[in-house]
C-alpha cells in the first residue's frame, strides 16, 4: 500500500521539502482532499495561497527524522 502524503515542510523559495534535520525552517504546506478548492470569488488569493500546486498554510516548521 502506497502511503499518500498530504503535507510537506517545504522551503516556498524552491518549493523541495527541507532536509530531515531538526533545524532548516520550512512552510506547512497541504494538499489533497483534506484542503478547500480556493476562496470564494477571489481568483487572486486562490492563486497566491495554491501556487506551486501546494496550500501555503503560513506556518513554519522542521522536519526530524524518524528514529
């Protein structure tokens, strides 16, 4: 079975997922079914909150490797 992942930590300069480190700071970003389609009759804010093909939550966090 094939594991979907529905967010990433992301750098939103390169959009490639931060290393494992414990220490590089990264974006939340979402997708999948679990996010809304965009904002309502505003195609501007839609496009600037998905770009990349992600949903730019705002939120910084690190990745740590799994032990």
């Amino acid at each position: 079975m094939r594991r979907s992942r529905i967010f990433r930590v992301i750098d939103p300069e390169t959009m490639e997922p931060v290393p494992d480190d414990g220490e590089t700071i990264g974006e939340l970003m979402f997708r999948g079914n679990v996010v809304m389609k965009g904002y309502l009759k505003n195609p501007k804010a839609t496009e600037a909150a998905f770009r990349g093909g992600w949903f730019h939550s705002g939120d910084l966090g690190v990745r740590h490797r799994d032990k």
